[in-house]
C-alpha cells in the first residue's frame, strides 16, 4: 500500500534521484523549457516554483538556498535576475506541464514544462540578437 506516502522515487537511490532533478532544473531554468515523462516533470515543478519563490524574495538567504538545487552560480543569477521578477505580480503556479503524447522506443507519457509566460522566439529574432551584440 502507498498510503500517504509522498514523491516520486524513479526507481532510484537517493542520490541519483537527487542528481537527475538537479540537473533537469538547471536545464528548465537555461532554456526555460524542456521536453520530459510526465512524472519527471510533476516532481521537477515543485521544485521550480520553491526556486523562483525564493527568486522573488531575492536576499542572501534564499541565493544560498537557490546555490544548494543548482549547480551553476550563473544559473542562480539568471533566475534571480531574469526569471523571478517576471513573477513578481503572481503567487505561485509558475510552472506549466502541458501533455505532448507518448515517446516512441517505450511508450512512456512525454510532456514539455515550460515558465508560465515562455515565449518562443523565432529564429530571425535571435539572429538579429546575435548581430546586435
């Protein structure tokens, strides 16, 4: 029975488990949206929206805490520079999980997870970014 048992444990120890969801974080926050199963992507937003809340309050406590879920200090600045104050209007549900359909080798449930307000941008936009800088 799994009565009132909580998470997701992926078939994994404690400490692949714990890599795995860092580095899919860190993937969601540098390109802002990734394609993964579904579960993966249930456990992984709750786990985005604990950082841009701790994004929003943006004091030294909450970086150190951001510093202990990513890996990367670049990555943390993104996230409070760029992607918690697009927030800062919005109290929670950061996070979207959108179904896509079902990976072909396995047949496992696919979805993307993506920033609530993620705008895709066109090719010509980012080559006009590129020639600007």
């Amino acid at each position: 029975m799994r009565h009132r048992v909580d998470g997701r444990h992926f078939g994994r120890t404690a400490n692949q488990r714990k890599a795995l969801l860092r580095g899919l974080l860190s993937s969601l926050i540098k390109y802002e949206r990734i394609e993964t199963t579904v579960a993966k992507a249930k456990a992984l937003r709750e786990l985005a929206d604990r950082l841009v809340t701790f994004g929003k309050k943006g004091d030294l406590h909450s970086r150190r805490i951001a510093l202990s879920y990513l890996p990367d200090k670049e990555l943390v600045a993104k996230l409070f520079t760029e992607i918690a104050p697009r927030f800062a209007d919005r109290n929670g549900g950061y996070v979207r999980v959108v179904r896509t359909g079902f990976r072909v080798k396995d047949s496992a449930p696919m979805a993307i997870i993506e920033f609530v307000d993620y705008t895709k941008q066109s090719k010509e936009e980012s080559k006009e970014n590129k020639k600007s800088e």
